[in-house]
C-alpha cells in the first residue's frame, strides 16, 4: 500500500494487533477506516489514532477516556485542551498505579515473611 494507506493486515503487522482488535476499535468509533467495498483502508490519522490507543491501554485508561482524549484533537485550539487532559488523567493514572505498587510491595514483604515462617515451622518438624 501506499504511505497514506494502510490495508488491515499491514496494520495488524505494524502494530503487532490482530484484525479482531482493530475491528474492535473502528466498533467502538476509536478508529475510522476508509471503505473500498469489503477493503478497509486505514489513514496516517487511524495510524496515528492506534498508536495512542495502545498506549493508553498499556497505562490502564479505559476505553471511554482514550476516546474522549482523541476527541478533543479537533477542538481547534492547537489540542491545549487535549494536552490539558491528558496530563490530568495522566497524573490521576501515575498515582493509582504508584499506589497499586505500594500495595503490591506490602502484600509482597507480608508473603515473605508468611513462607519464612512456614519454612521455620517445617524445617521444626523435620527434626
């Protein structure tokens, strides 16, 4: 294809997707495929799109917000507003997930103790 142009299968190899995926995404009206009959034919925009989808689930926004993050690209105010929110959900994000991760180190430093323990009382028994 084209540089402008994509075929699924080149996006599925580019991106590393399956077809079921990006048909999943033009469903949900994240991406906007051009139609040549059966033919799905994506733009540098869906490219672009994609690109900030899987990134975006990579960092756990859901769905609803990654839309709502592309959305704003058109307001035509150079994505100011765009860029605004995506910080914002970006700072929401980094302190959920810094959170998780404290909580994952804890419940991890209280297994370990757990299983020296456990381990204690077995090599006890073994006696």
């Amino acid at each position: 294809m084209s540089d402008d142009r994509m075929t699924i299968r080149e996006m599925c190899d580019a991106f590393e997707v399956t077809p079921r995926t990006l048909r999943f995404y033009e469903a949900k009206e994240l991406l906007f495929p051009l139609r040549e009959g059966q033919k799905r034919l994506f733009t540098r925009r869906d490219r672009a799109r994609l690109k900030l989808i899987l990134r975006g689930k990579r960092f756990g926004f859901s769905l609803e917000d990654i839309r709502q993050l592309l959305d704003l690209y058109d307001m035509g105010d150079q994505q100011k507003t765009q860029m605004a929110e995506t910080l914002k959900l970006a700072r929401q994000r980094l302190r959920e997930m810094e959170r998780q991760r404290d909580e994952l180190g804890q419940a991890i430093e209280e297994l370990a103790t757990q299983i020296a323990w456990g381990e204690e009382r077995f090599a006890g028994m073994a006696e």
